[in-house]
C-alpha cells in the first residue's frame, strides 16, 4: 500500500459535464480529506465553493483512527480527496485503497507532491514551506474540476500564500539567534518545524519502533545534560511513558497539538510555546 501512496502524485482525471449532487446543489464541490488541518487548506482556497469532510476526525489518532462505515459511505459524493502524501501516515496506508475502491470518480491529489520527507515522519504539515507547496497543488486540483472559477481559486491561494509568508516571517524573527537549540518531545510530531527554523527535536519515541529502556536512559542522560524541563506530547496520545520521563528528568509535561484545525492559530500557538522550552 505504500508503494501505491508514492506513486499518487497529482492525479487529475478528467471531468465530465456531469457534477455530483451536492455541487449542483450548493455549488460547491465535495473535497475530502485525510486530517483536520488539510480542511483549512482547502478552506482558505476554496472558501464556500468547497463542502469539506475530514475522515479523522478531533481527538482521534492518525495512527489507531478507523473510518466508520457511515463515513465510507459518505464519500460516495466526494469528487477529490486532498492526501497527506506521506508514505509512513498510518491512515492513509492502511485506507487509502478502500477508499478508492468506493468511489471510482474520485480524484486522489497528494497535497504534498514536490516535498522532501523526513524518514517515518508523516508531520509534513507543520512545515509553513510545506504547506506553501500543499496549497498549490489543491489550488491545481480545484482549478481542475472546477476551471470556470479559476481567478478566485487563484486570488484565494494568492492571499493564502501571503498569510503562509508572513508567518514564516513571525517566526523567523521570534526564533531569531535560537539556530541549533533544542526541545524534547515523546512523539515525533514536529521534525518538519524544526528542520525549517534550524531546531533539534529530541525524539523518545522513534517512529515505527518500539522503545527500548537503553534509548529512553539515553534520552534521560541527553535531557539533563541540556538542562531540558519540558517535554512534550502529542494531544491524543497516551501521556503514561511522557509522564515517567518527565519525572525522571524533573521536567513539565506539556501537550500540543498538530492536528489544530485552525493551522495559522495552532502553528503560532506552538511557536510561543518552543520559544519558552528550547534548551542549547
């Protein structure tokens, strides 16, 4: 099933004169999509010429998370489904396949065609350049289904490319002089960002792995040699381990959030809260 996912660039098939029922209803396109900030994307880009179901739903783990048949069946009047992309995403691997088997007229479009991954890092979208790249290739997808509303999908990716820059620029200036700092989280959700800002994340849990007493001691050395005092996880996740980690180094547990649906509000959210926590 991964080998399926690396090869779903951007597919685009073409579309009959024939529109589903709720565009022709409402005027607005069906889009489904994988996880909760992926809706905002399409939001941002579509505004109300696009009717958004998102399959995880808040709350729910996109590591565990099952559709319910209800939701299966409901993309029976999807017309694109927005992908994550990423190969290691547990939900799309798993059904991604059944999906499509559903519904034949559905077109697959990879936000994330044109993007570097990170090894067993699903997270891409807490890169502000990734999702700068996601945002076109929906634009792109919109456009296909949709051309006689070229101009306001473009002026709407447009703006949002815009909002996508200035908060790159917000950050930039907030982690201004914090190059090669450091923050330990348990699970792995924030490798993109800090690839972008020059951060290490700290990982306990490494992604697909079991972890060993050996590599948590080597976490527990690491986290007092840099004096952390915060580790983070993962809204949604188990807390348990996090929480014995943190005892045993003296540090907070703190939780956050990359499933914000609200991207721009999540993404600064999470940038005032590293700015406390980051260690050299």
């Amino acid at each position: 099933m991964s080998n399926l996912l690396c090869r779903i660039l951007l597919i685009l098939p073409f579309f009959s004169g024939t529109v589903d029922a709720v565009h022709a209803a409402t005027g607005a396109v069906s889009v489904a999509v994988s996880i909760l900030p992926q809706a905002s994307f399409v939001e941002r880009i579509a505004g109300k010429r696009a009717a958004v179901h998102v399959m995880i739903p808040k709350g729910a783990s996109p590591e565990t998370y099952e559709p319910t048949p209800q939701q299966l069946v409901a993309l029976a009047d999807s017309r694109i489904y927005v992908t994550v992309g990423s190969p290691d995403l547990p939900f799309e691997a798993k059904y991604l396949r059944t999906i499509v088997d559903r519904n034949r007229k559905l077109a697959l479009v990879n936000m994330t065609e044109g993007v570097t991954f990170r090894p067993e890092d699903p997270h891409v979208w807490t890169s502000p350049a990734a999702v700068r790249i996601g945002a076109g290739n929906i634009a792109r997808a919109l456009i296909a289904y949709d051309p006689l509303h070229r101009e306001e999908y473009e002026r709407n990716l447009a703006a949002f490319r815009r909002e996508i820059d200035a908060l790159d620029g917000e950050i930039r200036k907030v982690l201004s002089g914090k190059k090669g700092y450091s923050f330990m989280v348990y699970h792995p959700a924030w490798g993109y960002f800090a690839d972008d800002y020059g951060l290490n994340q700290l990982a306990v849990e490494e992604e697909g792995k079991p972890v060993s007493a050996a590599h948590i001691r080597k976490m527990v050395d690491l986290a007092r040699a840099k004096g952390i005092k915060a580790v983070l996880v993962q809204k949604g996740f188990d807390m348990k381990s996090g929480r014995t980690l943190a005892r045993e180094i003296g540090a907070e547990i703190v939780e956050t959030d990359p499933l914000e649906r609200d991207w721009l509000k999540g993404m600064r959210a999470f940038t005032a809260l590293i700015t406390r926590i980051l260690r050299k």
